[in-house]
C-alpha cells in the first residue's frame, strides 16, 4: 500500500495523575472512572477531529488542515471539552456515595492538552492503521514537558509554535518556552493555564435570552456536529456567504480572541448593524445585541447535538422592546425579522445547510487528494 504524506493538527487530550491515581485505588473503581472520562473526551473531540487510537490516560486525534478554516475553533474545542471534563469530574465526585480510595482521589485527576501542526501520514499494517512521522514523534514527546515545572499548572494547554501559527492565533497572556528533544531539536511553546480559562469561563456573567421571554423562536436541524455549525454561525466571513445581502466585518476583538465584548459590523444595503456579544459559549449558545437602526434586539442562539452524534439543532431566540403589547410585538418582529429584514427564515437556513454541506464535501475531497497524493491542502 503506497502512503502520502498529509499536512494538519496533532492534539493530545492526557488526562494528568492517572499514574499516581491508578497505583493508589481500587482497580475496578478506577477504570470505571477512566472509562467515563475517556468516553466524554471521545463524544466532545470527535467527529470535528478523526481519533488516531487510545493511549493508555490519553486519547490522540487529529484532522487534516482543511477542516479548520478558522483556527480559533479548535482553540475553542480545546477550552470547552476542559469545561466539560471538569464538570464531570465535580458531577462524579458529587454523585457517589462509596468510600474507597478511587473515588476519594478523583480531584487528584485533570487534563492536559497538546497541540502541534505538521506532517504524518496514515501505516496500515495487517489492518490496523496508525499515523506515524516525525511530527507524530514530536506530538508525544511534548508529554514530557517543563512547563508544569515552570507554572506549577497541573492542567494546562500547550500549542507549538507551528500550530499557532498555522491556527493565525497569539495567544495573550500564554506562557512560552523552549522545549529540546533529541533528534528533534528545539520547539517554542506557548501555554494556557486551563484552570484560569476554566474559572473565567465558568464565572463569567450569564446572559441567555429564553424561548418563554422571546418574541420569536425559530428552530433548525443540520447535518453537522456543532463545531462546525458554530463556525458558519459566528464567522463573520462565513455569515457574510449564508445571510441575504449582507457583508459582516470585525470591529473589534479584546485580547486578540472571539468573546464577550467583541464587536462586529454589518452593512446591509444603505443601512448598518452594530453587534456587540454579550455571552459567548462555545459550542452551547451565544447572546448578542444587535442595533439595526433605531431598534435594538437581543438574541441568543442555542445548539444541541442531536442523537445521531452528527448533527446539531439551532434555537434562535430574539426579542425587540417596541413598547407594544406581546401580542401586537410578536407577530410584527417575525415580520420584520424573517420577511421585511430577511435576517433569519427559512431561505437564509436553507442557504446555510446548503452551504456547509459544500464545505463538508470539499473538505472530504481535499482530504482523499490529500492522502492520495501527499499534496498539502492549503485552503
């Protein structure tokens, strides 16, 4: 079998004092544990990124360059599946009543992520498929890091500077230092503190728009997993493609990164909106308020995976103060938002789905020519 050589993402999810954990507790208990953490980093990584195989404590995936046209996305896939991973470890510890050491010594347990951007490509050997390549090396080798030494951080996320670069992202605030290897030289290293990015995550304030206190709801079904719906939703490029006869455009980003406070444009014909996020959750919901003229709106979009583990439902939830009655105001902002303003109906989500379904296809065509002739995919 005749193997090319791909270009993308090598991500390290390692769950961090499994060792010490596993030596000091119930075997039985401890792998049920590992078990539930283990299937929760699969169902949050997985599908946006293709599982190379379990290690042990770690799971190692990766995805091939076309998949992230915006690499801000797997920045955000990284902090959200941390946010997930905490929880559940604070929902495991709550939820038992046993009193053995595996239980006790969950805390003890955390996450560490590695990211690197370079070459592999796919062994097959007797049916088992396995990337290897200099790259893969150095993905691994970068388990054995001094930033815990350096930080004192116990979860942490660690982006080489190739990912970085190749993901358009500098990370503000990070931690960067040289790593050496033998064999593999030096590599600069840019670290997160995910504890830091957890209670700021988790402490921000909530703002989400309920569908009870709405004066409009719209629900829509892709056929996505709810990465790549967030991007198309939340790319100002991207939205500029599905929404009818309008250009969106940055306005701001505070500390170089998509979150509350940053601020968008929209030109729409002779008329503008100024968006500014209120709430940003990646993945879960975003909240934003929008001024198009004199009215200001408030809307809050909402994903749900579906049960298939492929698709994503969206609930929009808008309300516009007009000062009328619920119901006088309800009926005229559908009106003005799905008929008059064409902002959000059914054309506009049909346009959408159109769309990303073209991007997956693409994206799964420049993979198989990837693969199939060692061509670097550069879109």
């Amino acid at each position: 079998m005749e193997t090319k050589t791909q270009h993308g993402y090598l991500v390290l999810a390692d769950i961090s004092g499994y060792t010490s954990y596993l030596a000091g507790t119930e075997l039985a208990h401890s792998q049920e544990v590992l078990t539930e953490l283990l299937e929760l980093l699969l169902r949050r990584l997985t599908p946006t990124l293709t599982l190379s195989k379990l290690e042990g404590d770690a799971v190692f995936a990766y995805a091939p360059e076309a998949r992230f046209s915006r690499g801000e996305v797997l920045l955000e896939l990284v902090e959200a599946t941390y946010v997930a991973f905490r929880d559940r470890l604070e929902g495991i510890r709550r939820r038992t009543t046993c009193a053995c050491n595996a239980c006790r010594e969950i805390p003890k347990l955390d996450l560490k992520f590695l990211t690197h951007h370079g070459e592999y490509f796919v062994q097959s050997v007797s049916g088992i498929h396995e990337l290897v390549g200099t790259d893969v090396n150095l993905a691994h080798r970068l388990l054995k890091n001094h930033v815990a030494e350096a930080t004192g951080w116990r979860a942490y996320a660690l982006f080489t500077e190739a990912g970085l670069k190749r993901m358009g992202l500098s990370l503000e605030g990070a931690h960067v230092q040289p790593e050496a290897y033998e064999h593999l030289g030096e590599v600069q290293t840019h670290t997160l503190n995910l504890h830091a990015r957890y209670d700021a995550i988790t402490e921000a304030r909530r703002v989400f728009l309920p569908a009870e206190e709405a004066d409009l709801v719209l629900t829509h079904d892709f056929a996505a997993p709810p990465p790549v719906v967030w991007d198309w939703l939340n790319d100002p490029y991207k939205r500029t493609q599905w929404m009818v006869d309008r250009a969106w455009s940055v306005t701001a980003r505070p500390g170089g990164r998509t979150g509350a406070g940053a601020r968008n444009h929209c030109a729409h014909g002779k008329d503008t909106t100024h968006e500014t996020i209120l709430d940003w959750r990646p993945f879960d919901y975003v909240t934003v308020e929008q001024r198009p003229g004199n009215l200001i709106m408030t809307e809050t979009v909402q994903l749900e995976p579906l049960p298939d583990g492929r698709g994503t439902r969206v609930n929009t939830h808008i309300k516009v103060p007009t000062g009328l009655p619920a119901f006088l105001n309800r009926p005229l902002v559908t009106l003005i938002v799905t008929r008059i303003g064409r902002y959000k109906n059914d054309e506009v989500f049909a346009n959408l789905a159109r769309l990303m379904a073209e991007e997956q296809a693409a994206v799964e065509t420049a993979e198989l020519t990837a693969a199939a002739t060692g061509t670097p995919i550069t879109g």
